[in-house]
C-alpha cells in the first residue's frame, strides 16, 4: 500500500498547526501544478471549518419499524 497523498493527511490532520505544517511541505513540491496546490488549498480551509465547528448532537433513531396505515394483504 501506498502513502497517503497530501489532501488524503490533511483531512486526518487533528489540528491548525498540523495542517498548515502540510500546506508548506507541499510548498516544496515544485513540479505540483496550480490544480494541484489550490486543492490542497480547499482539503485545507474544509478541515479547518470542520475542525472549528461545534460537534452536532446526535439525533434519536427514528422507528421505521413501525408500519402506517392500512396494512395490505
């Protein structure tokens, strides 16, 4: 198995710190097209709103078990 690509570990990273330690690691690519760079760029700014954003409550299960209406025989 391979290494994770650049995005693929921004995504994993835990903190700011770690991701902006990525983003100038892949400065150093210098054969990286433009395409290539602006996504690490997006994978970045994501992360850090995921990462910045408050953790959602978990929603009770709704019961799809339950039949409604007419049962059909």
């Amino acid at each position: 198995m391979s290494n994770p690509g650049l995005c693929e570990r921004i995504r994993k990273a835990a903190s700011a710190d770690e991701i902006e330690s990525l983003l100038s690691e892949g400065a150093k690519f210098e054969y990286a097209s433009v395409t290539t760079r602006t996504r690490w760029t997006r994978c970045a700014e994501r992360r850090k709103r995921e990462l910045l954003a408050p953790p959602k409550p978990e929603k009770p299960e709704d019961k799809k078990d339950e039949k409604k209406g007419k049962e059909k025989k």
